[in-house]
C-alpha cells in the first residue's frame, strides 16, 4: 500500500466523495480536550478566539488580559478568557468481519463503510487531528494503530486495513473493552458496523456492547455508533416460490433453509425489535446513532453524518416503515 | 391406420418415470449469504420434498413429450387405396411418371401428381428383394435416376416431384418409353427381368397412350396415379378454353380484329347447360366481357370483336372468369399478340396452271395455306411467270413478297436469274418443287448457286437399276433436328406418301444443304440451304398430283406452313406468333437476344447455327418479348395444348406380367408429425423451465 496520502485515499474512497471533502471541515458539536492545539473548541480556556468568560484577577496574571470595559463595569480586576483550540483524537472501529461482505458493487456494506472512515479520517488528518483506528476480524482484534496520531501515514494505514478481504465475526463487546484503556482524554469513538450480530458466540453481546459503550462514555469520550445496512437486510425482498438457503457468511451460525414468503414476516418483526432497541440502547447511555444504508449515495449519507456529528438535528428513524 | 412395431406401446409405462421423479424430486435451494441471519427463524419444519404436484404444466409438457416419441417409435402407417401389380422376382424396374397438365386434375381434394407419390410408394413397397428401380418423368428437365437397388431415393425424389404444382407441359406417357428402356439398358443386361412401372391417369395421353410392351422383353405395366385400374376415380367435371384465335376485321376498322374461340366442358354428358362468363383482356385490362351457355361434355364458340388502339403487336388474353375451384386449374385462360400488319406475302408462280382446279400446278398448295390453322397470316397470291419476270425488271422487284414459291417453273431468264439471287441474299425465301417443266442443266446454269444440290435428271420409281419391282417412293421417317421440323414429332402424318417421279441430285457436300425429308430409297424428298441472308427449300417432286400424292397427306398443310415459316426471314416470327407449352421459338438472329418470360424473368441466348436462336423455355403461358440488338422486338405467346384438357377416360389394359405377381398398397409413413411435435414440446419445457429457473 502506497503511503502517499492521495493515493491511499483513493483506495478507499471514490472521486465523487474525494470532490465533497475539498474545502470541507470536520466540526464537532462538543468540545474536546486534546494535549495538542487543534481546531476543535477545547474544554477547557485558553489561547482561542471564542470567548469563555472572565474571572478575577490573580498576581501573576498576564496584565494585557485585563478586560478594561468589565472592570468599570464591575468595578474590581477582571480577565476575559477564552475557550483553548484543541486537536481531536479520533478513534475508528471498523467491523471487517463476513457480516460486512453483503452487497455487490457500491452497496457493498464494506465499502460504504470503508470509505466513510477513509473520508472522515483524511479531514482529521487535515487539519491536524489525530487518528487512530481498530479492527475486528475472523474473531480476532487489531488494535496495532488504535493510539491515535497524525500524520498521514495513518492514513495509509488505514486504507490497507480496510481494502482487506473481511472474513469471520467481528467480536464487538471484546473490542470495545479492549480499547477502553488505551484512548486518550475526550476521544471520538465512531464505530462502523452492521451492528446486527454483535458476537455471535456471546448470547448477551447486544447488551455487553451497549453496556461497554456506555462506559467508554462515562470516561468522557464521544461514542458514535454509524450503523451501515444493505436495502435487502431492512427489506427482505425475496418473494420467489422456490427454496432458499440462508447462509452465515461470518460461519458462525448454522444455514437455515425455508421459502422466503413464509420467512419474511417474522424476519421483519424480529429485525425491527432490535433496532428500536439499539436505538433506545444508544439514547439511555448517551451514544449517538446514525444509520446509513448501503445503496444510497455515498455523498448524502457523508454530509449526513458531518452533520450529525456537528449537532445538528438527528434525522428520523430509519426503520422499515420510513423506507416504505 | 397400423403400427409397424406395436410392442412399442409398452414404453408408455414409462409415462409413470417423470410422475414419480416430479413426485420425489429434492428442490435445491438458492443459497443467499446474509448477515442478519440471527432474525431468520421458520415458523414450520421446512419440507424440500415434494408431496404433491405443483407443476402440472410441465409434468404435462413431459408426460405428452415423452407419450409422443413412444407413438413415434411404434412406427405409425397409413395404407393407401392405389393396389398395383408388381412383379413378385427380383427385377429391374423403372417408374415412368406421366408430368404432363393433365395430371394437375383434381381428384377428392388432391392432384393426380400429387397422388403419383402413393402410387410409386405402393410400387417400391412390393418391390420384391433383389430389384433395382430407377425413375424418369415424361418432362424432359424432370428427375432422372439411374437404377440402384436402393428405393429410399427414388422414393424421396418421387415425393419431392409430386409435391410441385404440375407444368404447362404436354407429353404422352409413351414418350417418356425410349427414355426408360435407355435407363433399362444403361444398367446393362443382366439375367435380371426388366419392366417399366409407367404411373399416369386414365386419358388417351396417358396411360391409354401405352403400349403393353416398351421392347421385347420388356413389358409396360400402367399404373394409375389416383384409384385403380380395376376401379377408376370419378373424373370431375371441369371447363377449358379450348381455342382462341383472331382475324382482322377491315370491314369494321383497319384496326379492328375478330377475337374468337371455342370452350370445352369436360365431365360427364349428362347435367344441364352452365352459363360462364368470358373476359377479354387487353394489356392486362379487362375490355370485353360476355356470357356463353356450355352444354354437358359439349364446345360453345364465343367471338369478340375489338379495335386496336395502341401501334404494334397488343398482348390480350381470354379467360373463363368466376369460375371457382375448377378441378384442373389453368387452361381457363388464353394468350395472344394482336397485331394490325403481321402476315407473310407468299407469292405463288404457276409453272404448269390449268383451268381445271385439281390440274393447277398450286391448286393443292393455295388451298393448304388457305385452310391453315395457323394464327399466322399468310397473304397468298399467285404470279404467272410472265408476271414474275415483269415485277423482277420493274422497279418493285418483289420487295413485298417475303416467300417466292417457284412451282414447277421453267428455268428463268440470265437477268431474272440474278435478280432472283439478288432478291434471295437479301433475305427473300424461295421455295422450288420441280416437275415436268424444271430442265436440270438450264436450273444448274441460271439458279445453281442458290440451289441446295444441283440438280440431276428426273427419274420414274422403278426404273432405276435394282428397283423394278416397286412401281412408287414412300417418304422415310423425317428428320425432326431439321430447322423446318424442329418441335414436331411422329411422323408427321407422311409416311403414306407414295411418289412415282422424284428428281435425282448431285452430292455435293460443299453446299451444306440439310435434308429434311428423304424417300425410302434415300433419295433426298425435302432439304433447304440458307443462301446469305436468304433461305431456300428443294422439294425434289412436285408440289401436285402429278409426280406424287404428298398434297392428299395429312401432314401437308403443316409441312406447308412449316417451309414457308422457315423461309420467311423477313418477318422473323411473325408478332402474333402463338406456339403451345414446350414447343421451341425459332428466332432469326446473329447477334444474342433476351427473352423476357411472363414471369419476369429475362434470359438471355446467343444464336445457334444459320443465324438462330432457339428459345426451349416456353413451359410458362403467357406473353413472351424478344429484344434483338439487331432488327426490330418480337413477341410470341404460349398456350397449353388443348388435348392436355381432355380429362375423358379411355379404357387401359390391365397388364400382362408373366410369372408371379404381387398386389401391393402403398404404406405412408406418418410418424414424423409426431417427431415434430415432440420438438415443438420439448422446446416448450426448455422455455417454461428457464423461465421457472431465472432469478427474479
């Protein structure tokens, strides 16, 4: 894989996409609070241009901070602050098991995902967050470039992870609790993953993911869940006569044969159960959920997610009965 | 109908294969790879096996697939009616079928070609083991297979031909007799009985035209193409244009023609008079309509009159119109060239002219061509021969007259000589018949070089050293390659003929002269030489009584007309020149010509020898063009032979085989509707299986 930023890029995200990220920022609702000057609002004051306050003058205190206008107001020594301009970590958690292989061409799940992360990992890297990045496999973690760095070699990095071929189950509740310890202060954690079948082998991982998540938000990180679907997953759309054979393409669950009028019913039922509940899940621990659906305009649903993550409104539910 | 193999019919137990596989075949599913398999729960236990028929259209497309080829390979057959007797030992065989017009009747739905295809397969069926069998039609450009001892191609080749519509042709079934024995003998004698299987309707032309025998050894056994000899189908009753011919009508109009003929109604005498309606047309527009009442198996004449607008030869026809599903289709129309001006000039000069009529040297002559029936106009008048020398010196000399008949006439004068020669190399026709007048040495010195051999010396039959006892000269069977006699056959109607005075001639090979009638003895009788432009007939007796009975023959009014069109080169043809189907067209040339046919297709001949082409292609009725580079365009027409109309059935023998015969039906394969049905079935269930198959 090149380490040319451009062409690293390219392997991930498609031109139409590369065209929508020129002259654009990544802007966040929240503050952060980074060990490095950035561009993102920080929590705490400091050297910015967005004024915090003023507080009482202190011996040692810088004397030009005095804000004159106050203190005839006030009548006592005043400084006016500002809030600091940090650098975002930004964490990436990319599930590349075989759940994610579904789709051909541009609805590949993948692939949407893929050049999601690869879009919003090179306007970090542009304007000088950090990036780091973790990868769940054929029941495996990869976690080698999780700490978060600038630079873009990241960025190629990332576009090697995410050009492999994914195989396996990608073991959600472990990978987040694995990762748990080593993010730095005020991290953006944005997972991307179908978040259907969290850990096949773990009965309980649809409420040990949520329940890793909410503490990873206690910590004080941002959690973005950014859940990528295929159309026939919400829809269902088989209705020949003849038999099918649904197969795990992680491998972890057993082939289930059946006619697809008789299935459809139930699997409706079933999948918008757990999505309403995913969607409670996130709102009781505080993470933010942005679903996206592979077949749709990669350039929509990447100024869609700019903007949720930048506060504003969450669009409606995407459940079956808004698509139909 | 019969099943040669019926045990076959076992194999539609096999019917019960495709129910049962339906009913225990495993469907394999479509295999899909889908993540959120964990929703995916039946609310049933899943059945792959089938239990009960869920698709009745393709079980059916099978079931009936498989029904039909086991119908198929029982080998089903129909026996036809036609039972023939066939030579029960092995023998060479050739099947003579009659192609001829009058096998395009009608009987019980199908032609009597058509029906030939039974006849013949009731033939090849008997053929007993061992035997060859080869196939000729009476259509010269019809198939021509050598014998074989394999019957499958003759039977192939026989329905091939009989599924054809039949020609305009007009052939006897006994002409096609040379043409089999020659296949006979070209498969070479072998200990092997020969027999020529001769397929044909009941008419005179056709089976009643065959003798019992085509050789010694060799017999003819007549089949009849539809029905039995024993039992005859009923002939239908049908109408044909008999004749049309036309005349000027100058009292009317200079351009005005009489345009008449005569319909025939074939069938039984009985039945009441049926009223038809006749159509003139002219270039293709009707002009003229009228309605004749036809009594039963009787001729009803119709005439009409019309004048001529356009200049030049004008293509009409004649044609029984509303005339419905006659049985044998065609003969309802005639075609002809009208023209205004078409007519040879024959001058007659009366060498010997008396006042007594049957004494008249030209007498027989004159009233041959008057009682011709040709469509040719032939404008005769008679020349003493001081009016010949007059016309000759004059200024005219002889322009208008196309043909001089010099009818023993004394040797001309030097000067009328030449001009006679002059006027011949440009083009005139000279017919010269000898007689007491004609003196050898004066004809040889003043007309030798248009003469076709010197003359010798008159000579009275049996006086000749070694001829004494026959007192008179019969004429030989004549040459029918002659230009004059080509497109005849037969004899000719002359063979009667007995001559007491023929005029002896000098050999002379140099002068390319052709012989066209001989006498026994081989003394030349008839025999022509083109002289440059012109032409020139010897008739080496005379055109009277006096040296011969030749006037009195039958075949001398056709004779008459055949010189005197072959003389006439001026008027090559003639516009409103009308021959039957077959016939060949002698055109004057010496340059290509093409031919435009009435189906629109234009062929093209170079001239053959003496400055003609021969157009063979006349099996198509209608109106012909002929586009010369030099000289002006002829027309002709071509008509079906009437006698190919008459459908009346003679009474035909049965045949005379010795030995054992055999009685055989023709059996006809009907399986292979089913074969193609079959296909067409299995085509379905591919299609409708595909169509099952696709994704969505």
């Amino acid at each position: 894989m090149s380490q040319d930023p451009a062409q690293a890029l390219a392997a991930v995200v498609p031109p139409e996409l590369r065209d929508l990220l020129r002259g654009r920022q990544l802007v966040l609702a929240r503050p952060v609070g980074g060990p490095h000057a950035g561009r993102h609002t920080g929590v705490r004051a400091g050297l910015g241009d967005q004024f915090r306050g003023h507080r009482p003058y202190s011996p040692g205190d810088d004397p030009r901070r005095i804000d004159w206008r106050a203190v005839a107001r006030r009548d006592r020594l005043v400084l006016r602050q500002t809030d600091a301009e940090d650098a975002l970590s930004l964490v990436l958690l990319v599930d590349a098991g075989g759940g994610m292989s579904y789709g051909t061409g541009s609805s590949n799940k993948l692939r949407h995902a893929s050049a999601l992360a690869g879009a919003l990992a090179h306007l970090a890297l542009r304007q000088g967050d950090s990036l780091g990045f973790g990868l769940g496999r054929a029941g495996e973690l990869e976690l080698a470039q999780l700490r978060p760095r600038a630079g873009a070699s990241r960025l190629a990095a990332l576009a090697h992870a995410l050009t492999r071929e994914p195989t396996g189950i990608c073991p959600w509740p472990d990978l987040v609790a694995a990762i748990a310890p080593s993010l730095p202060r005020r991290s953006l954690v944005l997972l991307l993953s179908d978040l259907l079948d969290p850990d096949p082998n773990k009965p309980d991982a649809d409420e040990l993911l949520l329940r890793n998540l909410a503490a990873l938000r206690s910590r004080g990180h941002d959690v973005v869940l950014v859940q990528v679907l295929h159309r026939d997953e919400l829809e269902f759309p088989w209705t020949e006569r003849g038999m099918l054979r649904f197969e795990d393409p992680r491998g972890a669950r057993e082939p289930l044969e059946g006619h697809a009028p008789g299935l459809r019913a139930d699997y409706l039922e079933r999948l918008h159960a757990h999505l309403a509940g995913l969607d409670r899940g996130c709102a009781d621990a505080g993470l933010h959920l942005h679903r996206s659906v592979s077949d749709e305009p990669l350039t929509g649903a990447l100024l869609a997610l700019l903007a949720r993550l930048a506060g504003h409104p969450e669009p409606a539910p995407l459940t079956l009965e808004a698509r139909r | 109908m019969s099943l040669l193999a019926p045990l076959m019919l076992l194999g539609l137990l096999g019917l019960a294969l495709p129910l049962l596989a339906h009913l225990r075949g495993k469907e394999q599913p479509r295999k899909l790879a889908f993540a959120a398999l964990r929703f995916l729960a039946p609310r049933d236990v899943v059945i792959t096996q089938r239990r009960r028929l869920r698709d009745r259209v393709l079980l059916a497309l099978r079931l009936g697939l498989l029904a039909l080829l086991i119908l198929a390979l029982t080998r089903p057959v129909s026996v036809g009616d036609a039972r023939v007797a066939v030579l029960g030992e092995a023998h060479d065989a050739v099947l003579l079928l009659d192609a001829s017009f009058s096998m395009g009747l009608q009987v019980d739905g199908h032609s009597l070609r058509a029906a030939s295809d039974d006849a013949a397969a009731a033939i090849l069926e008997a053929l007993p083991a061992g035997s060859r069998v080869g196939l000729l039609t009476t259509d010269p450009g019809g198939p021509r297979l050598e014998l074989s001892a394999d019957p499958d191609r003759v039977r192939e080749a026989v329905a091939h031909w009989a599924s054809e519509p039949a020609g305009a042709g007009a052939w006897t079934l006994e002409s096609g007799l040379p043409g089999a024995l020659a296949l006979l003998r070209q498969a070479g004698e072998g200990p092997q009985r020969q027999v020529v299987y001769a397929i044909g309707d009941f008419t005179a032309r056709g089976l009643g035209s065959l003798p019992t025998t085509a050789a010694p050894e060799v017999p003819v056994v007549p089949v009849a193409a539809a029905g039995s000899l024993t039992a005859p189908p009923p002939v239908p009753e049908h109408m044909s244009l008999e004749s049309v011919a036309w005349s000027p009508a100058r009292e009317l109009d200079p351009q005005a023609v009489h345009i008449s003929g005569e319909v025939r109604r074939h069938g039984p005498a009985d039945g009441l008079v049926r009223r038809i309606v006749l159509v003139l047309r002219i270039a293709d527009e009707p002009a003229a309509r009228a309605e004749i009442d036809v009594p039963a198996a009787g001729l009803a004449s119709f005439e009409f009159t019309h004048t001529i607008a356009a200049a030049g030869p004008t293509a009409a026809s004649v044609e029984i119109a509303e005339l419905d599903n006659d049985p044998l289709p065609g003969d309802e129309v005639r075609h002809l060239w009208l023209a205004g001006e078409d007519s040879i000039h024959v001058a007659l000069v009366n060498g010997d002219p008396s006042e007594m009529r049957a004494h008249d040297e030209v007498f027989f002559l004159a009233t041959a061509l008057a009682a011709s029936g040709s469509a040719r106009r032939l404008r005769v008048h008679s020349l003493a021969p001081d009016q010949l020398e007059a016309r000759l010196r004059g200024e005219d000399r002889l322009a208008d007259v196309d043909v001089l008949v010099l009818a023993n006439v004394r040797a001309p004068a030097d000067d009328i000589a030449a001009a006679l020669r002059e006027r011949v190399a440009a083009g005139m026709g000279l017919w010269i018949s000898v007689g007491d007048r004609v003196d050898a040495r004066s004809y040889n010195a003043r007309l030798g070089p248009l003469l076709p051999l010197l003359l010798r010396e008159p000579l009275v039959v049996g006086t000749a050293p070694g001829r004494t006892e026959a007192r008179t000269e019969a004429v030989a069977p004549p040459n029918l390659a002659h230009p004059i006699l080509l497109g005849l056959q037969g004899e000719l109607g002359l063979l009667g003929t007995r001559t007491r005075r023929i005029f002896l001639l000098e050999p002379d090979a140099s002068r390319n002269a052709e012989v066209a009638l001989s006498f026994t003895s081989g003394a030349p009788a008839l025999l022509s030489r083109p002289y440059e432009r012109g032409r020139v007939a010897l008739l080496t007796t005379s055109i009277d009584r006096d040296w011969s009975d030749l006037p009195l023959r039958p075949g001398f009014v056709p004779l008459a007309e055949r010189v005197l069109a072959w003389l006439d080169t001026g008027h090559p043809g003639g516009a409103a020149t009308t021959i039957l189907a077959g016939e060949p067209r002698f055109i004057p040339t010496d340059r290509p010509i093409s031919v435009l046919t009435p189906d629109g297709h234009e062929r093209v001949l170079p001239p053959e020898r003496e400055g003609q082409a021969v157009f063979k292609d006349t099996l198509v009725p209608g109106h012909y063009r002929v586009t010369r580079p030099s000289g002006e365009p002829l027309t002709f027409a071509v008509q079906r032979d009437p006698a190919e109309s008459d459908t009346t059935m003679v009474p035909v023998r049965p045949p005379t085989l010795d030995g054992d015969q055999v009685l055989a039906a023709a059996q006809h394969p009907r399986w292979r509707p089913l074969v193609l049905l079959a296909a067409l079935l299995l085509l379905l269930e591919t299609l409708l299986r595909l169509r099952r198959a696709s994704p969505r």
